[in-house]
C-alpha cells in the first residue's frame, strides 16, 4: 500500500495541497491514525472476532523493507492474542490497547528511517533501485 501513496501525484499531476484528504507524512503517522481506528473498532466489536482482520490491514505497510517479517511475524502474534489468552483462562481486557500493541511492534523491528520515510523519498528510492538494476542489465 505504501508504495502507492505517491499515485495521485504522479497520475493525476495533484500535490498535497490540492487534496482535501488528511495524508499522513510517514508510515509512523499512519500506524498511528490507524491505531485510534483500530482502538475504535475493539471497542465496537469482540477482539476475539475482529483483531485479526485489524492487524491483516498493516501487514504489507512495510513490504520489501528490512524487518518486516519480523513486524508480520508480531502482527501475527497480536492478532491471535485474545483467543490465546482466552484458552489460558485470562482476560484480554487486562492488555495494553491495539494501537500501543501495533505501535510497539513497528518501533521495535523497523528502523527510524523506514518509519519516518515520507512517501516521496520512498518513491524516489524504488526508482532509483529500479535504474541500478537497468544498469547491471
């Protein structure tokens, strides 16, 4: 999805002023906007039922960047939290909210640089890989 974030712009000529939409300026912004989102909708229906398909939702945010299997790989794990703790007999309700869980993991596997990496500087990296390896050819 983030390699994305630029279409618009590139497509359709528009720049961030011409959007009426709020764009997050980093990864780290938008986990953190999806986080409220995320905390939102466990507090509207059973995480039992519904964690999973929040953390499906950010799985592929950081594909391709170093770590972020690790990062699924932890998704993964606070998806299934609250059907784990249910088998052991404890209560979910005791656990930090979704949005620190997914926070926490996105800190602790991915570097500063690919959190606060604007969608531009994304872009212009994967153009300037994608010449590298017209290069070698």
């Amino acid at each position: 999805p983030w390699s994305f974030a630029m279409t618009d712009e590139i497509i359709y000529g528009e720049d961030e002023s011409s959007s009426t939409l709020m764009k997050p300026r980093n990864r780290l912004e938008l986990l953190q906007e999806y986080g409220k989102h995320a905390d939102s909708e466990e507090e509207t229906y059973d995480p039992l039922k519904i964690r999973r398909f929040i953390t499906k939702a950010v799985c592929g945010l950081f594909t391709g960047e170093p770590n972020a299997k690790k990062y699924r790989i932890a998704l993964d794990d606070i998806g299934g939290m609250p059907k784990k703790l249910a088998k052991e007999g404890k209560s979910w309700k005791d656990q930090p909210p979704i949005s620190e869980l997914i926070l926490d993991a996105a800190t602790k596997y991915l570097s500063e640089e690919v959190l606060y990496r604007t969608p531009k500087e994304s872009y212009e990296m994967l153009l300037s890989e994608a010449d590298r390896r017209l290069m070698k050819q």
